[in-house]
C-alpha cells in the first residue's frame, strides 16, 4: 500500500504554528521519492539486476547465470554473442578471477 499524505512548507517565524489532528503530520518535514519498486510479494518470481549494468531482467534481452555464484548477467554486458552450449559451465568475472588465483 502507498502512503500519501500532504506536506505543508514550515513557516520560518516560530509564532506562527497551525494545530494539526493528525499528530504524525506535525513530523513530517519533507518527501522525496527517490525510486519507486513495486514488488509482488505473492509471486514467487525473482527479479535478477546484472551485476555489470545493474539494470533488471526485462524477458527481451538474453541473460546467462554464472555456474558458481548464480548471479545472472545479460550477454551484452559479458561479451557473449552466440549461446554457448549448456554442458560447458560458465562463470562470470568475479569468479573466473577468484578461480584462476
């Protein structure tokens, strides 16, 4: 549920004050939405961001996991521009870095 209530300027002379029934409002200062989400908490779908590009899964680019953490990465972002086949693992930088140490 979104919450929605309105935001009155405070005045800047401390006389002059206005009584208020909803005691919350006297609190509130100022909103900012920074970023709205909205998250069907009865599905059970995950959204996957890429990690390179931090942008989500949109069902029209194609992604590929990563065998080891199971971070998912769009082919753009990774340098993959033919499938490759499913019986040969794949993992991503983080951890082809971490394994070739």
């Amino acid at each position: 549920p979104l919450l929605s209530t309105t935001v009155k300027k405070k005045s800047s002379n401390p006389a002059v004050k206005k009584k208020s029934n909803n005691k919350r409002a006297n609190n509130i200062v100022g909103v900012a939405v920074i970023e709205e989400r909205r998250i069907n908490h009865d599905s059970q779908e995950k959204i996957w961001i890429c990690p390179s590009c931090n942008r989500p899964d949109n069902g029209q680019e194609a992604m590929i996991a990563c065998d080891l953490c199971d971070d998912w990465y769009h082919w753009e972002c990774v340098g993959i521009v033919k499938e490759p086949p499913e019986s040969i693992p794949w993992f991503c930088p983080k951890c082809h870095r971490s394994n070739s140490s």
